[in-house]
C-alpha cells in the first residue's frame, strides 16, 4: 500500500481535503477509498511545528547535553593570548 503524509486543516463539518499533488501521487480517482490516520499536531512557538520524530532526537540531544559535565563542555571563555 502507498502512503503519503501531510498536515491538514479540518474544515467546518470535520471534512478533511486531500492535496492534489498528494492524491496524484497516490493515484487516486475521485471517489476513491483511503485509510485515514489522524492525530492533532499541536502548534509550538509561533508557527514551527515538529513531527514526532523530530521532537524526539530534539530532546534526546537535549538531554545528552544536558548529562555532560564541565570537562566534556564546549570552551566558553575568551581565546585570546595576551
């Protein structure tokens, strides 16, 4: 079976429209039936939105950052040489 995913709006009466570009790439006649999968992305900061996947390497980077001690962190001071 062929998937595509994409974000969208739902529309008064809870209808959803499928992207034409997705509906050719799916090959899809008017009429057709689809599986739907849905779950509500939440908005976060403004307009940037992540996908699951994105979120979850955001925040084990994070944490990874977050667990290094003073020796394994980057060099903050000044590098000149007097």
């Amino acid at each position: 079976m062929k998937t595509e995913e994409y974000i969208a709006d739902v529309m008064p009466g809870g209808h959803l429209s499928i992207p034409e570009k997705v509906a050719k790439g799916l090959g899809l006649d008017p009429h057709a039936r689809v599986k739907v999968i849905i779950g509500k992305v939440e908005q976060e900061r403004g307009n940037h939105v992540l996908s699951y996947e994105a979120k979850k390497k955001a925040l084990a980077i994070k944490k990874f950052i977050s667990d290094m001690g003073p020796e394994d962190q980057p060099f903050q001071g000044s590098t000149s040489v007097a």
